[in-house]
C-alpha cells in the first residue's frame, strides 16, 4: 500500500520532473562528452582506430625506399682447397730465364692451395630498395584505408550505445530521486497523522483505531522510503560506472515544468555506423578479391648496394665497390593457392552483404518498435496526468468530508493512497517517455556525435 502525501508537497516535487528540457538536455550533454574522454569501453575503441591508423601509415612506408646495412665477416680454418700447381707450370721456363739472362731475376715457385672458404673475410654494404611494380602493397594500403572507416564506425557505434545508456541511466536516477523525495515528504506527512490522532485520542474525539492505523502506515512508509533510497543508489553507482567515476560521486538534476511529449517522426537509418561497418567489411573483401587477381602481374624492385670487401678488414679503393640491379618476380604457378584466396574474398564479400541486409532488416524492425514504444509511453503520460487531477479533486473532496466528521479516516487514507499511486505513475511516466525517446534517437542515430 502507498503513503499519503498532500496535494501542495506533492507539486513541489513534481516541478523538478522535465521532459525534454533545455536545462536537463545541456547538463545531459556535459555527462555524456565526459563519458566520451572516460568510459573506458571508448578509451579501447579509441586505440583501436589508432592501430588502425598506424597501420595505414605501414602500408604507406611500403612505397618509401628502404635502406638497410649488411655486413658479414668469416673466419676459416680448414675444408676444401684448389690446388695451383705454379712451380710445376713456371719453375722449368723461370730457371730457362735465368740461364739465358745470366741472372736470378725468375725465382723458384712453390705450388699453392687456396681455401675455398674466405679466412678473416670481411663483407659490409648499404642496401637500397625500392619497389616499381608491386600491385600487393597498393591494395594493401586501400585495405588499410577502408579498415580505419570501419574502425571509426565501430567507434562511433560505441559512443552511441554510450549515450542512450547514460540518458537510461540519468532518467532513472532522476525518477529514483524524486521517488526518495516523494517518500521522505509522506514519511513528514505521517508523522503528522499521529501527532493530530493522538491529540485526538487524548481529548476523546477519536479512537484509538486511526492512531493505530497512522502508526501501520508510518512502518510501511519507512519501509518503502529504505527501498527507494536503496534505488537511487544503485542507479547513482551505474551512472557513474558509465562515466569511470567514483559510484559515489553526485549528479546534477535539473528541472523544469512538465511537458507534454512532442511526437518523433522517424528518419532514414541508412546512415548508421552498424551498416557503415558492414560496407567495409564488403569493400574490404571485394579489395582483397582484386589483390589475389592483380596477383599474376609480375613485381620489379630496384636495389643499389653500397658497400667494401676485403681480406684483414683492408679498406682503400680496390675493396670499395657498387652493385645496381633490378629484381624481378613472377608467379607463374602456385598449386592454385590465389584462385582459393579469390574464392575465399568472394565468399567474405558474400557474408558481408547478407549481413548487411539482415542488419538494415532489424534495424528498421528496431526503429518501428522504439516508435511504438514512445508513442504507447506518450498515450500513458497523458493517461497519467489525468489520472492525477482526478486523483487530486477525488482527495479535495474526501479530505473536506473527513475534516466535517463524515468521513473515516481509513476512507481518507484511501483517498490518499490513491493521489500518491496517481504522482508515482506520473514518475514512471515521464521517465518512460524519455527512456523511449532515447531508444529512437539511438535506433535511427540521431545523437550529433
């Protein structure tokens, strides 16, 4: 059973309750760009996109020249040798030499062997390459374009689940927050009641019946005030687990005069980021279907080396040296591996389209019940409020009864019952209201982001 409240504490509550107001709108906005620097579900998203843009700037170096230092020293002992048999092929001709020339001009030679592998060898040299033809980097880096818009999109599908559930949330705390205030002044106004009964009671104009009855309704009254504190809570601690903040922390309500809801027409959902993300994951795989064709066009690379050779690291011009050349690559056969990448892009792309009529498919579905939602919430508001004001005239003529004698004081606080169930209602809604307003502006992704 609901508590009694007076009709004048009751409108004072009620001024604090806004549909659609400029106040609340600019003090929900000021939550929602903070979430947008905190919330850490869009810190990620945020690096996500980083990486993704990073990623674009890989695929763009791909096309910048590449220099890279090598060298390389060895150290041999031992292994295979080739034989130079030089005294056998020029020691007879050198000794000849000498007796015709009566001299030693022609020494005697020793036959020599060679180690194959180089001993204390040194090779070091600056490589520069550059790509001329490579269809494989220039898709990748359209792949990387269309990734980073894909990324944005999700980013922005993030923030937008952001805001409706911070506008959930705000709406709700604000219905818990004048729900506490509804209780705390009905606690106030039965407390109230007993005093006046057992002044009654004392000076024998009533029973001890409606004492009991007050004091009844006073642990009920506590009991749902412990409740709906209990509520505002739970919904103050979600709001700014939304926000990264401490569950403690206060929030602004603002206020203004209730309104009557405007209607919403609904808009093209096209537009979403949802739709956006799947278009690319589309663009993305067809991308990927013409890199695995323009895979048969052969890649030339040019490279210049820069660079010194020579034995007991000796450096001079005779172990200084250039190379230039061009490098080219043709895959003539590869066991059918691009045909099988090209089915595989054409099965992605396939995906990616079915998914994306199925998603503009429930998202249409998604904005028709959001629509029905806020048109039955707004019905309800305008049954709520005149529920009220019958409410209210039906407790004016009760209480004029009751203060003539006529009237028992169950059938008062009956009266009663009925406007405080008559201003909760109300409560739930307006907040409804806002809650289904905020499912269409996130249904059609109408929030300025």
């Amino acid at each position: 059973m609901f508590i009694m409240l007076p009709r004048i504490i009751i409108l004072v509550v009620f001024t604090n309750i806004t549909l659609y107001s400029r106040a609340q709108q600019s003090v929900l906005d000021g939550y929602i760009r903070e979430a947008f620097t905190r919330n850490e579900a869009v810190k990620r998203q945020n690096f996500q996109l980083e990486k993704s843009m990073y990623a674009l700037k890989e695929a763009k170096a791909f096309f910048m020249p590449q220099a890279s230092l090598l060298s390389s020293y060895t150290k041999a002992s031992g292994g295979r040798t080739i034989d130079i048999p030089l005294g056998d092929l020029m020691n007879g001709v050198y000794a000849t030499l000498n007796e015709l020339t009566n001299s030693h001009q022609f020494p005697q030679l020793e036959n020599q062997s060679v180690l194959l592998t180089p001993d204390n060898f040194y090779d070091a040299k600056v490589r520069t390459s550059l790509p001329l033809i490579n269809t494989e980097i220039w898709y990748a880096k359209k792949i990387r374009q269309e990734d980073i818009t894909r990324q944005q999109a999700i980013l922005y599908v993030y923030k937008r689940q952001l805001v409706k559930d911070i506008k959930t949330a705000y709406y709700q705390y604000s219905q818990a927050t004048n729900a506490v205030a509804v209780y705390q002044n009905a606690l106030d106004l039965v407390k109230e009641n007993i005093r006046v009964n057992q002044s009654m009671l004392k000076n024998g104009i009533r029973n001890s019946t409606s004492l009991t009855r007050a004091q009844a309704e006073g642990q009920r009254t506590e009991a749902a005030l412990t409740q709906a504190m209990n509520g505002q809570r739970n919904a103050q601690a979600y709001f700014n687990f939304l926000l990264n903040r401490p569950a403690q922390d206060s929030i602004r309500v603002n206020g203004a005069t209730m309104q009557e809801p405007a209607a919403i027409t609904p808009t093209d959902i096209r537009s979403r980021e949802e739709l956006v993300q799947l278009e690319k994951n589309r663009n993305m795989a067809l991308l990927q279907q013409k890199m695995q064709h323009a895979a048969f066009i052969p890649k030339v690379n040019t490279f210049l080396d820069l660079g010194s050779q020579g034995f007991n690291f000796a450096f001079n011009s005779a172990t200084r040296y250039y190379i230039w050349g061009l490098n080219l690559q043709w895959d003539l056969f590869t066991g059918g591996q691009r045909r099988y990448r090209t089915k595989q892009a054409e099965a992605d792309a396939s995906i990616a389209q079915t998914a994306y009529d199925e998603t503009l498919q429930g998202m249409a579905l998604e904005l028709t019940r959001a629509t029905n939602d806020y048109n039955t919430a707004r019905s309800n508001f305008s049954s709520a409020q005149t529920q009220l004001q019958l409410s209210e005239k039906y407790y004016r003529d009760q209480l004029k009864v009751y203060k003539e004698g006529q009237l028992l004081y169950i059938e008062l606080l009956d009266a009663q019952n009925q406007l405080t169930n008559a201003r909760l209602q109300l409560l739930q809604a307006s907040a409804a209201v806002q809650i289904s307003a905020a499912e269409i502006e996130r249904a059609q992704a109408g929030y300025p982001l």
